[in-house]
C-alpha cells in the first residue's frame, strides 16, 4: 500500500491487515502485526521526527519494546534510534545525530500489540556544516 502527500510518500509492507484505514474515526497507518512496517521516500535534510499513535500505552519502554524507530541513508542499511526517543503514552520525538538525507521506517515489533500511526511531524534543517567522526 501507498500513500502520497506533497512532502512524502508512505509505503505500507505487512500482513494482509496493514493499511491506510480509521481507528477512532481518525485516518491512520494502521500496522497490527509484529513486523509491519511504514517507511517513506528520502526526507531531505531531515532533524527530527515526532509521531502520535494509538492505543497511546507506552511502545518504546521496557525490556522488550514492542516499536522500532529506524533510519538509513540508502534505504538498504538501517539503524533503530528509538533509544534516542523522547517519548510519552501515544507519542515519539526522535532528534537524530546530524542532519541528513534520510528514509524512516516505524516498524512493529510487538508479538500481539496493534499500533495506528495518525501524525506524522518532520523537521528538516538545511546545514553546510563540516561532519566530525572521531
């Protein structure tokens, strides 16, 4: 599934039951099953990612979080930054490291946990920084 707004484009990949649809009569991504997924199209000079989900219980906390937050330059590599999450009940703000051309996925990771993805915020910050790596 697909879905395409002015800034980016959402590609949906699961089970049979993941899809655009309504949970609490909101339009959502909705990704039931352990190792659903959305990822968009590359987000040019990407800063921050913040999203709201529904149920709002706590995906990124405990032994076993049942949500992974990842990044990758080439859509190929991907790196899970949820442990940089600020997060609450029902919602992530993720500042990555630098500011870059990046692809976001929000996968499921939770055996038996639905979750419903219904905001989707990005901060992007144009940089002609110099990158330091020790």
């Amino acid at each position: 599934m697909v879905g395409v707004t002015d800034f980016v484009t959402y590609t949906i990949t699961g089970g049979k039951n993941t899809k655009f649809g309504a949970y609490g009569g909101v339009i959502c991504i909705c990704l039931p099953d352990n190792g659903d997924f959305v990822t968009t199209t590359k987000i040019t000079n990407l800063k921050r990612v913040w999203f709201t989900y529904y149920p709002s219980t706590d995906y990124l906390s405990g032994a076993y979080p049942s949500m992974q937050i990842l990044v990758s330059k080439d859509s190929t590599a991907w790196s899970n930054i949820a442990t940089s999450a600020t997060h609450s009940k029902g919602s992530a703000d993720v500042l990555l490291p630098s500011a870059g051309d990046y692809f976001v996925r929000i996968k499921n990771t939770g055996s038996s946990k639905p979750m419903y993805i219904n905001v989707m915020n990005y901060t992007t910050q144009h940089c002609n920084c110099f990158r330091y790596q020790p």
